[in-house]
C-alpha cells in the first residue's frame, strides 16, 4: 500500500482549495493501528506515530494544526493559534494560505468546506454528538462568507448499514430538527440505524448550504482502507486535511 492510495475531495473547489485525506496505506504502525495511524492518544508506539506523521507531513505545505478533539462545537480560529499544546476543538478555520486544517477520525465524519472564491477552508469532526449539538452550524459561522457561497464535502465515516444507535441518539437529534427522523431506520428493541450523511446534509441545508458532495463511504465495511473504533475497539485514526495555495 502506498500514498497514492489516499483520497483528495471529490467536489468542485477553486484550484487554490486544497484536499488530502489519509488511509491505512503507507505508514509503519503495527498490530491493531497497522498502517498510517496519525492518532497519538490510541495507545500506538508513539515512534510509529512520530514517523507517520513526518510522511503526511512530506506532502503538505505546512505542520498541520492538530486538535484536541472532545466531541464538542469549539471552532479554532488557524490565525489565532501559537502552537505548543494542541488545542481543545473539533473545527478550525484557516482565512490565509499554508495553514493547514486537519480533523482526525475512525468512524467519526470528517466534513471539509470551503468557499467557491477560494478565501477560506475549514475541518470539523463530526461524531453524532457534535453533529447534534452543531459543530457544523459552528463551523460554517466562523468561515465569515454567505452560506451560499459554502461548499462541504462529506469524508469516511461509518455508514448507513454499520451504525446503530439507542433510542436516545435519535430523539437527541429529533429535538433539534423534526425531520431528522427520516436519517433513522428502526431495527427493534429501541435500536436504530443512523444515516450520519444524511443527518450532516440536514444540517448543512437548514443553513443554506446545498452544494454538498463526498458521504459514499463506510469505515466499518472496508477493512482494508480505513480505520473503524465501532469494529476494532482498538484502532489507528486517519486524517482529513484542507488549506489553501498561494
């Protein structure tokens, strides 16, 4: 397996917006995190993790900003940042070139977007719990240009088939959006499938955002490409990154 088996963004950005988002292919991590885990925090070697991350590093214009995630709605402003520890936050937002944004996930949805001038770009993590309590409404905020104007692309998440959830997670989301009910397919016992693409576009769309491209993927059934939590328990993380050209 090599680079050239990670993805770019399949959408229609400027030339300036730039994509890479990372598979299992081309790392050094063994055992359960086999392949390019970026994640520090797994319980992977941490040389391992150092030598992924130099490789990912090799293809970028800069060291990404990596986050803290805590499945919250916290957005990093890339300008503000002054390195050192990384920051508590699940998006940030990048206004200026070589600033690289990145989200790290295994089932979780990574959601990149960007305008169609090409002026900003910006990663959230979207696991259900901030797709619920609206890091992409936080996200989209904190781009500072017409919702019209946003174009969102949908990474490697868990699929529609694979994630099953309680009753809770589904009225959490139905408190916040009626319609949300349709994303939900009940399977018995107070257990349901969730479409997170389906819930993500629902609330890319209440904001006016309806140039939204990517969600075909399924973390869970393709072993051989991605990371999965939900069906490793024990697993790397990939990368999803955007920045803009000079």
């Amino acid at each position: 397996m090599s680079v050239n088996e990670w993805l770019q963004a399949d959408w229609p950005a400027p030339a300036t917006v730039r994509t890479l988002i990372t598979t299992r292919a081309g790392g050094v991590s063994q055992g359960p995190w086999a392949g390019l885990n970026l994640g520090d925090h797994v319980g992977d070697d941490p040389v391992h993790v150092s030598a992924n991350r130099a490789r990912l590093r090799s293809h970028l214009p800069a060291e990404p900003v990596w986050l803290q995630q805590v499945h919250g709605t916290q957005v990093l402003d890339l300008a503000r940042h002054t390195g050192g520890t990384p920051p508590e936050a699940d998006a940030s937002v990048a206004h200026a070139p070589g600033l690289v944004s990145v989200v790290m996930t295994a089932d979780c949805l990574p959601v990149l977007l960007c305008d169609r001038a090409g002026t900003v770009v910006a990663a959230a993590h979207a696991g259900w719990r901030g797709l619920c309590n609206g890091v992409i409404e936080a996200t989209v905020a904190a781009m500072q240009v017409a919702r019209g104007e946003v174009l969102a692309w949908l990474g490697p998440a868990i699929g529609p088939d694979a994630f099953e959830v309680g009753a809770e997670v589904r009225a959490a989301f139905l408190e916040r959006d009626a319609s949300a009910a349709s994303a939900f397919t009940p399977i018995g016992d107070d257990k349901y499938l969730a479409d997170i693409y389906a819930l993500a576009r629902k609330r890319l769309g209440r904001l006016g955002v309806d140039a939204v491209y990517g969600g075909d993927f399924c973390t869970v059934i393709d072993r051989e490409r991605f990371y999965s939590y939900r069906r490793d328990g024990t697993s790397g993380r990939m990368a999803s990154l955007i920045w803009l050209e000079a």
